[in-house]
C-alpha cells in the first residue's frame, strides 16, 4: 500500500485561513495543508492566495506530517511591490 501525497513547488494558502497579513519580510509564520505535501525546503518559492496571485518569496524552514495533515513553518524572503497572477487560466 503506497502513501498518497502531492509534491508542490508553490505555497498555496487561502487568505480565509493561514495566509499572514500583513507579510513581513524576515518574519516566520506557520500554516497547515490537508494531505501530506512534499515542498522544497530552504530555497525560496512563491507564495501565492487562492486566486493564483504571488505575493512573496518564502523559505520553508519545517515541514512535519502528521494525521494527514502537513505543518510548515516558513520565512518571508521577498515581499513583491505588487501581486502578480502565475497562471494563465486563474
């Protein structure tokens, strides 16, 4: 029996639940995804709301899996002047 998990190269978050406004550069928040993700660990990635918008760069210092549910821990590493759509169809 295989493990199901998704492996993402963007940090996706609903502004309604873990998304942290205001960001703040340097700053270490934390969220959870449901289901168990796989996401690249200290090197920056987007970090984007539901409507595909990037907002800032972050750095995934703790990524932990329990009870089908992933906790990160991440560090803000640039915040964009102004969000920008990354995908076509959003």
């Amino acid at each position: 029996m295989g493990m199901p998990c998704q492996v993402n190269s963007i940090l996706k978050l609903k502004r309604s639940h873990d998304f942290p406004e205001p960001l703040t550069l340097g700053h270490t928040y934390q969220a959870t995804k449901p289901g168990y993700r796989i996401l690249p660990m200290d090197v920056p990635i987007q970090l984007v709301d539901e409507q595909w918008l990037a907002h800032a760069d972050v750095v995934i210092r703790q990524l932990t899996w329990e009870d089908g549910t992933t906790h990160l821990r991440f560090t803000v590493h640039r915040c964009y002047a102004a969000p920008f759509c990354v995908k076509a169809d959003a």
